[in-house]
C-alpha cells in the first residue's frame, strides 16, 4: 500500500483517480480548494460519493471518509504553502498525482491572473513540498492545448510546443518546464500528462459535451465553432485514469540513450518524461454531436458559428511513447462512454 496525494480530488478526472487508487487498497488524501468556477453541487456530489460530507468541510482540516477507511479529505489551497508543507510532512507520501488546475482555455482569457496564481504558482509549492518531504513521484496533469499553432497530426510528445494559442496552455507549457528543472537540479522524478478532450460521468459543465446535453434536454440550440469542421481525440475518462495510473507506478528514469546534441523533447538526462494519454483516433465534431443525440434521444438544433479565439480545429493524440513503455490502450468505444455519460447525467439530472 502507498501513501498518495490527489490533487483536484473533488474534480472530474481526480475523482475518478481517488476511486480507482482506494479500490486498489492504497492510502489516499485528496486535496481541492473548491472553487465555484461551475457549479458547487458536482463537486459537493463527487466528495459525498467517496465519504466526505460537505456539511463538515473546514478549511485545512483532514476529514476521514465515512465509506472508505483508507481516504481523507482536506479543503486547502495549493497557493497556502504553509499548510501544505504541514500536510507533508504529517502524511509523508510516497507519491504525488497533481491534477489541481484552473481549468477552461476561453475563461483564462478573461480571468488570466486566476491561471498564474493556481497553475503555476500552486504547481511551484507542489514541486517544492515534494522536493523537500523526497516524494518518490510526482505525476501532474499537463494538457493537449500545449500543441497550439502546431498543425502536423497526430501530436506526438517529440513535436514543439513552444507556441501556445491561450493563457491556460502556457500556463501547462510551464509546469512541464519547471517540472523538469526540478528533475534536473534535485533528481524529482516527474511524469508530465497531456490529457486529450476527456469526457463521462461526473464531468465538468463547462465542457462541450456537457454544454450540448443540457441544451439538446432544455430544447435550446447548441453552438457549433468552426461551422462544424473540427475534430477531438475524444477520450473516456476511465481510459484517462487507466494511463495516469500506470505511468505513476512507474517513476522515471534518466534516460541514458538521451542525446543533447539531438535532445529528445519528452525524455531527458533528468528522470524526466513527458506524455501523451488521448484514444488515439480523433472524432468528427458533427459525429459526436450525432452520438449524443442518439443516446439522449433528441434531435439537436444547431446553431453554427465560427471558430473562438484561441480554440483548435483538430487534436490527435500521437500515444506511441505510453504504449511501449506501459502497454496502454483505450478501451471505450465512443458510443459506449457517451452512453454511460448520458445515463450518469440523467440520473443526476433527473432529466
């Protein structure tokens, strides 16, 4: 059993992750400041569904799940550094999975200093209390936004990145250069993922497919960027824990083949490496719109309109690097997860 810290527990892909690492009988603390960039009553939801009552919630104080002996829970805020570093030092982790973020590529145009304070100076503290508590693993949430103006498909990990189109990407664009100086200066072993349009149950609103159920249910239009022509590496969520979690058994290495006459962009002389965890195969927008209504069983109307500022017309995901090293590969077809997302919704819902 391993002593982990979640980070962005109470959100949609860290909850999923703390469901997974407690089923597989290891010590888990998740850890979110819960904010109220969507609505409160998800994260209320997810909390209660692993143990933790929101009525009893306070501010840095350790709650134990009253379903799952091997969870607690604390409020607190990665840009505290104080009451972090107390949490390491009183929980001594092995292992670390960093999914906190202000998350939204269009919000982070509007609200960029949110971004700076939360994702890069919460991920600072992060790299900090694990270099000074020795943590054995760090593994962190990077995104396929980094990409930006890079057109060549399918992305792979060895392309450049150095040309964000939003605040949100360069803020991901940076934790993955510091992480890796991290790597380099104090030998933190860090495992970088670039999460790929991830979608199911329990996800966040702001999110298209969400958006699109809730407009498809209320008999609203939904808005379609790009007129339509546009494509996602569409992934399940379960898939997207499924590759976190076998990359974060899996410390990094220095590679030793790493060449800095030819350096290669996701490996390092540092124990170092970066990801890709997508499934592989991008959807047409207009096909997933069409699976949705199936599965919801309501013809959309749609309203077509052009493409946002900082948005992308195609993303692919390129996950060579995982399936060598960790034998991955998804699982769910899309018809599948959005079936199971569309049951989730109207549950929750009660559509």
């Amino acid at each position: 059993m391993k002593r982990i810290l979640v980070t962005g527990a109470a959100g949609f892909i860290g909850y999923h992750t703390v469901q997974r690492l407690i089923n597989e009988g290891h010590y888990v603390v998740g850890l979110d400041n819960l904010n109220t960039y969507y609505d409160i009553r998800l994260k209320f939801g997810r909390l209660e569904n692993m143990g933790i009552s929101s009525s009893k919630l306070l501010q840095g104080t350790l709650l134990p799940s009253y379903k799952f002996k091997n969870y607690h829970f604390t409020q607190l805020n990665l840009v505290d550094r104080a009451p972090l570093n107390q949490l390491f030092k009183d929980q001594k982790f092995d292992y670390v999975v960093n999914l906190a973020a202000q998350a939204g590529v269009r919000y982070s145009i509007e609200k960029p200093s949110v971004y700076i304070e939360s994702n890069i100076v919460g991920f600072a503290n992060i790299l900090e209390a694990c270099r000074d508590f020795e943590i054995k693993h760090l593994t962190y949430a990077s995104s396929s936004s980094v990409y930006g103006l890079n057109e060549s498909v399918p992305f792979s990990t060895q392309d450049s990145t150095n040309h964000p189109m939003s605040l949100y990407a360069a803020t991901k664009k940076s934790n993955e250069l510091l992480a890796h100086t991290y790597s380099h200066l104090f030998q933190l072993p860090t495992s970088g993922i670039r999460f790929f349009t991830v979608y199911g149950p329990w996800g966040r609103p702001d999110m298209a497919y969400y958006i699109f159920a809730n407009k498809i249910k209320s008999g609203e239009k939904i808005d379609v960027y790009n007129n339509g022509i546009m494509e996602r590496d569409f992934t399940y969520v379960d898939d997207i824990v499924e590759g976190t979690i076998k990359v974060l058994k899996q410390p990094p290495v220095a590679s030793v083949n790493w060449n800095p006459l030819n350096p290669q962009a996701d490996s390092s002389s540092a124990p170092y490496r970066i990801y890709n965890i997508g499934a592989n195969e991008p959807v047409k927008l207009m096909d997933f719109i069409n699976t949705l209504e199936e599965s919801l069983g309501i013809k959309a109307e749609l309203n077509y309109m052009p493409i946002q500022p900082g948005d992308v017309t195609k993303t692919w995901a390129n996950v060579d690097n995982l399936i060598n090293d960790f034998d991955y590969s998804p699982k769910t077809s899309l018809k599948d997860g959005i079936s199971q997302f569309v049951n989730w919704y109207k549950e929750f819902h009660k559509a």
